[in-house]
C-alpha cells in the first residue's frame, strides 16, 4: 500500500512538472487528444454483461435478502 502511494505521489509529480513548462496552446491540444483518446478507449472496453445469476442477486442483496441463493444454471 505504501507502495502504491509512492508510485503515483512521483507520477502525479512527474505529470505535473510536464505541465508546468507548456503554454496555453499546448495544453489546449493535449487536453483535446485525451478527450478524443477516452471515448476511443470506451468503445473498445465495451460495457459488462451481467449474468442472470448476478441480475437476480443484485437487487436482494441491497434489499437485505439473507436467503438461500439458488443454484448455479437454475432458472428463478
């Protein structure tokens, strides 16, 4: 954990002094590169599927449901 918090304090440090050197032009593109970059990277990754296990559970468990589940490859 320590680690981890190392790693991205010197990222986040590193990201930062990139920035500081770079104009407002600059910037501009690279902000308008990124905005392009995550929708590329949305329809790559898709959205999950969800199981017809997972869709039954979902909702008991935040209703409080301490049943028995049922059974893998049952149908409720």
């Amino acid at each position: 954990m320590l680690l981890r918090l190392a790693y991205l304090a010197m990222t986040n440090t590193f990201a930062l002094l990139r920035l500081l050197p770079m104009g407002s032009r600059e910037k501009d593109i690279e902000i308008l590169a990124l905005r392009h970059q995550l929708p590329v990277l949305q329809r790559q990754v898709g959205k999950p599927g969800f199981s017809t296990g997972i869709r039954i559970r979902r909702p008991s468990v935040s209703r409080g449901y301490t049943g028995p589940w049922p059974l893998r490859g049952t149908r409720a």
